[in-house]
C-alpha cells in the first residue's frame, strides 16, 4: 500500500505541474487527488496553498471519509469537502479541479442557465460511456461559495440529479471532473479544458457548430 | 526491416508527444500511422485509447491492407480505416490526424459549404508541390460519422474527386493529413494547422487577407 | 547572507526564465528584485538590457535604499525607483514587473478610468489578506513616463492612497506586483496575469462575468 | 574564424528551434543568418527546406556577398537575397525572419496601407535607439512575391526610404528584422512579434491604446 500511495503521489505531482505548465492551474489555484485505498477509505489529496509549479510528492495528506488527516503534515486543501462528495457518490478513484482561463469565462457566460450542453465533437467519445460525437453532454455550473459544507450539500444534490454528467464548472472559479482512476481523470479533463476553449472561442461567432442550447 | 520499424515508431512517438504539448491531441485523441513495408503492406497505426502525453514506441500495432493486426498487441485505433484508404489512394508513407482547438471551429463554421479555400499564404508553399502563395488550396470538410465503412468510402470518393488536396477535416472532429514520408506529413501538419489558426482567428474581420471564397 | 543571497538571486533568475517562456518578459522586458538584507537595506536586482531567457544568478546587483551599487557589476535596471519605493512603502521582500499581451492591452482599454475593478473570481483569493470570491480587487493604471522620479512620486502617492492593492499597471507597459517574499511575490503576479487574461478576452462580451464598474 | 562561425551557427540553430517551439517558424518556414566574416563578407544561412523543429549548427552553409555557396553543402534559403540586401543597405550582423500567426493576419490587416504605426508602447524601447514609449514605429508592409530578385529590389528601396525601420512584413507571409549582432536581432525579432500579437488581438476594440494610425 505504501508504494502504491507513493506512486500515486507522484502522478498526481507529475500532473500538477504539468497543468501549472499549461497555465491551467496557477497561483496556488488547482486541487488534485485520488483514492489509495477503499476499506478504508484513504484518499492523497494536495495540501493547501501550495505553488503547482513545483508541486512535489510529499506536499500530499491522507484523509479519511469525514476529511480528517490520517498520514501527512500540511493542512489539505479548502476543498477537500468536494472532493469527498466525488468520491462516496460518483465512486470516484481520482478528482482533478483546474482554474483555466477559458472554464472561467464559459463559465460566467452559461451561469444563468445553470449549465452548458456540449455536442457535435468527436472529443465527446473520450468521456466514459459516451459512444459518439452526437451525444449531448450537460456540463452543470454551481454558483461559487465559500461555505464548503453548504456548497458541497449542492454538489452532492446536483450529482445525485445529473448521474450522467463528467464534471461540472463553478462560477468564476474553473472546472471539476473525476475518473474511476487517475487516467480517466486526467483523460477527462483534457476533454473538458479542450472543449471549453472550443466554446469560449466560438462564442460569438453565429457560424459554429451549434454546442449550445 | 525490424530496425527501420523500430526507428519509424520512436519518431512518431516523439511526434505524438509533441502534438500532445501543443495541445493538438488532448485527451485520448489523434492518432498516427506510418508505413513500414509497402510489399506486404505494413503500417504501423496507434492502438486505441492511448494517451498521446505519454506515447512510446511499443504503443504501435502492424497491420496489412486488410487492417488486419500482423504485429504487436492492443487494439489498432477506430480510426484504422481511414489510414487505410489514405495509404492506397494517395501512396501516402505517413498519416497523422490531430484534434485542435482551431481545426475544431473552423471544420463547423466552413462546414455549409463543405470545405474552405486557402490562398494568399507563403506557407502554403511548404505543401508538396505547390510552388506560390497564389496557390488556391482546396481543403475539404466531411460530416463526422461513427460507421466508419460508410465514412472510409466516402474520404474514398473524397480524395479521387479532390486528387490535389494536401488534407481534409472531418467536422467538429480535426485534420488528416499525410505525406510521402513522416517528415513530410509532419510538415504538412504544421503548415495546415498554422493555417486553420490564422483563418479562425481571422474570421471576424472584414480586412483579413481573403482567405474563403 | 551571502549564500542566501546567492539562493535568492538563482530563484529570480530562475523565475526571470519562466516569465520568458510564457511570453511575460520578451526583448529586454521585465525586471525583477528580491532583499536580501533589511539593515542596512541591500535589494538583489536585475541589471539592464539583458535577455531574461538566459538570465543568470550573476546577472544581479545589490542596491542600498538610494539605489547606490553595493554589489556587483552592471548597471542597475532603469525601472529601480519604482522597486525601491514599492519596498519602501510596502515593506515588500519582493517585486516582480512584467510585459504580458494581456496586461498591455487592459492597461490601454482601462486608462481612461485610472484603474479597473477585479470581481467574482475565486482566484482573488489567492491574493494575501482576500477571503472570499466576493472581494472587489481595484487594479490602479497609472501613464507612462520616462521621467522616472516623476513617475516614482506618482507611484508612491498611488500606494498610499490605495493600501489594499496588491498590483499597479503602468498603461502600455505592464504589470508590478510585490510580496512579503519571493513565493508570495510569483503567486500575485501568476495571479493577476491570469485575471488580466480572463477580463482581456471576456472584454466585448455582454454576458461575461461583471468584472468591470 | 572557424570557431566563431561554429559557435554563430550553434547559437542560430538554438534561437530556430526555440521559435519552432513558440508556433514562429512551423513547416519549413523561417530562415536566419548570421554575418561570420566581413572582409570578404561571409553570411551563415538556414539551407533550403529544414524542419526547424530539430536545426542543428551543420545545416547552415556560408554565402559570399553574390549569393555564392563557399562553405556547406545543401541549399541556401530562396530568400537568401533579401538577406543580403539588408546586411548591405544596414550593415546588419543577423537577420531573423518568421512566420507567425499574428504577423501574418496584422501583415493582410494593414496591406492596404503599405505599413502600420506603432507607438505608446514601452516595449519600443527595446528597439535600438528607440528612448522612450511616444516613439512612432513605422512598419512597413511589401506584397509577396515570389519573384526573388523582383522582391530583393523593392526590400533595397523600403529600407533606403525608410531608413530609421527595425523591420518590415511581407503581407501573408512574416516578420523580417535584423541586429547588428545575433542578440539585438533576437531582441528585435521577440519585441516586434510581441507588438504585432498586441494589435492583433487589440484590432476590433475601439478603446484600445491608439496603435494605428
């Protein structure tokens, strides 16, 4: 378990710094973990306040299913009560949250409607489940909070009501998806930040392919 | 012929990689094929579902004209047949197809008028062949389709109605591309997808150069 | 000291090299200082007129409160009296200036009403003392001028008068921002660059987040 | 001699595959040169067709002052000529010349009127002999051709017209600029396309800063 924890410790860092890299995880914007065991639950999740750019193995905590620290020093993240939520109702293996530029804006332009649909791109079929481009995702948007346990009473209800959804944006504050393992995680939120900046760029054109309803 | 398939597999999982940093093959997309033996056909495709961050030269299977697997394990991408048809129409040595933010908005917004002409460019001059910027090129735009039987005919019928094109979209999808080589339809990667982002970022103005007819 | 002033100045240089990458810092742009001691004041800062793609650790010179070389060969950044009241008003430990795209065009589309206003964002709170998304973040423009006592009295008058700002842009130029040290000084710029880019390319669109009053 | 020259074309080589990086010089596109030898006058040049992707320092060949090849093999860049023009008419010791996405639509915005101001901008400085920020820069714009002796003409013209230029653009086609060694062109080269991202992201906003004239 150790070395599998360690493992998955050093993924995560990898790909933290590979999205500070890409611009999409900044200042110390951007929360990443994954489960590392079930029974009990014990999920590495990022401590807070860390610069993403050098973000390294150690700078992780365990946690256990109420969000206490179960091994490792530093104060998790402010956002570990949403992560937990993916976790217990989605059965989530890895929870990955990115502040780009582009879910900032489209989520800001979407926000009165609570959400996005997103179809007519090939991209789709990479989000589990899906089996083709004409597939209709719903992407959720959640107004921004900081009481974290009211905003995670939202996220839960709001993914109890979308069982299909892959991820859903805050406003203002950038994109959460999840895989049942960390590459699916992180293959969906390439998707999703790809798929955004499609839209964000196309949104004021009347000639794009129709992605919004 | 071992060492030169080794050689050729390496550098198109340096190129992948390198697609992927760009941002031209996130999440699992793009896929990439080169031939190894022309008699018997050889090609060496991707397998499905790879990412391309990550993509090594063990990552390839061999198929024959029939995309029949020949060497190597895992599934050749869903994409194989299109490669296929490439390599016999054009004599093509190398296919590359990448999903970019640009080729994604401009396959929908040109999609009407099935394709979109490029002219006025000196980089159009680095396509095969083609010898000024005066150069009027053709790239088509076909609907995506997910049986691919049906959507290798119809890039079949494509690309013998079109005999000069260097290219073609696929909608809401992203570009193919090929070469006599890998060095060479790398190129002619760069060079169409330089193109799709001065067109997209273009589009707006009424005092671009006039790149759509 | 000396060895942590070396480690400071290989910190900056370091930081002066990433700003390149991304594009923050191109020609001779950009310049970038750090204490390394409070009494008697030294200021580690670049010098002049270097290429901040290779800037090394020796590329530094120490400076006492009047500006004077204390250490160290070449000629001090032109821009040094705008660091040094930054660090005499703020007791900043840190000051980072650079030339973004975005940076640029908000200053010349802002300037008219000296300052723009940054809300909604959940990456304001990354900002030192910020605890909430809800924080309405006032970003001072001031002209450019070449008479640098001149445009340093201006500064220092716009520091006092706005005591919770953690950035200023000068119109046409760029951004400076500060922190108690370095890592709190590279968070507030990664942090404004990136809400610079957010309101640049959200600008002519009604429905974007209210970021502007 | 033989080590300068080496160390020149080790340096240019760097500089090519860094602009490839940045998206300045993808295809083939892009050529540099540096002078090695004034008397007789020896110019260093990309050879013909190169990825810039992976230039190294034994793909560039010596040119005497008529374009003849005495030392390398392979074949010059087409646009030797305009290189020459400009280290005769400036006595430039390096010319850089780039293809990128916003150069190439600022360059079929402005055609019209054969050139554009640049002014209010602090980066100016960076250009040699430019003081301060309200300096004027005039860029002019030529028509491509492909008529190389034709084109070296006009070039030889426009740089006696306009003697105080850092640089002009082919319309379609890119930046040409130069330096009197390889590290001012560099600073020239990365100033100007900084500039020209400037306006052409800025090009549809009334309130920009007044950059055209």
């Amino acid at each position: 378990m150790a070395e599998k924890s360690s493992e998955i410790e050093t993924l995560l860092a990898e790909l933290g710094r590979s999205f500070h890299a890409r611009g999409w995880a900044l200042g110390t914007s951007g929360n990443f973990s994954a489960v590392v065991s079930r029974d009990p639950l014990r999920l590495a999740i990022t401590s807070t306040g860390l610069d993403k750019g050098c973000l390294t193995a150690d700078q992780f905590v365990h946690l256990d299913e109420s969000g206490t620290v179960k091994h490792g020093s530093g104060q998790p993240s402010a956002e570990t009560a949403l992560h937990l939520v993916i976790v217990r109702v989605r059965g989530a293996g890895a929870v990955l949250h990115t502040h780009s530029v582009w879910s900032t804006i489209v989520s800001g332009e979407h926000a009165a409607r609570h959400g996005l649909w997103i179809e007519g791109y090939e991209m789709l079929k990479g989000l589990e489940g899906v089996r083709s481009h004409t597939h209709r995702e719903w992407l959720p948007i959640v107004e921004n909070d900081q009481d974290m346990p009211k905003l995670a009473g939202i996220v839960e209800a709001l993914l109890k009501k979308h069982p299909e959804a892959h991820g859903f944006l805050l406003r203002g504050h950038g994109l959460y998806t999840w895989g049942d393992d960390l590459a699916q995680a992180k293959r969906h939120l390439e998707i999703l930040e790809f798929l955004l900046e499609v839209i964000g760029r196309s949104r004021r054109s009347e000639s794009a392919a129709s992605s919004q309803h």
